[in-house]
C-alpha cells in the first residue's frame, strides 16, 4: 500500500511539514470485485474515501493540508 504525500502545517511540530495519507489499493478492490461478482463493489466505493486523514510524516500527528480545496484532497 502507497502513500499520498504532499505539504502542510502541523501544529503539533509548529512548522510546515511532508504530509501523508494511505491510498487506496484498486487492484486488490478490482480483483475482490470481480471474484464475488459485483457484491464487493458497495464497500469499495466507500473504502475510497480517505478516512483517516493526513498525518504529519514527523510526529505522526493529525494535520489539515493547507491549500485552495485542502480539505477535499
């Protein structure tokens, strides 16, 4: 499993930092999907949504990514 990685503000380190989140495994999803015939598809559809949010690649602590539409990437 991959990481997203982009820049944000912590406020737990008090600086501008490398942020990052899980992505998504769409294989693993496709091929679940395809071996139970379509029934998989519900739970991958919400499984996409990036629960969890960005955390700080220092501390490890939860951030908002900064940025025009921070809150949607």
């Amino acid at each position: 499993m991959g990481f997203n990685e982009a820049s944000g503000f912590c406020n737990h380190c008090n600086k501008q930092v490398m942020i990052r989140r899980k992505e998504t495994n769409h294989v693993l999803h496709l091929f679940l999907c395809v071996f139970t015939v379509g029934f998989w598809l519900p739970f991958w559809f919400l499984l996409s949504f990036k629960i969890g949010g960005w955390r700080c690649s220092q501390c490890g602590g939860k951030v908002r990514r900064s940025g025009f539409l921070g809150w949607l990437r």
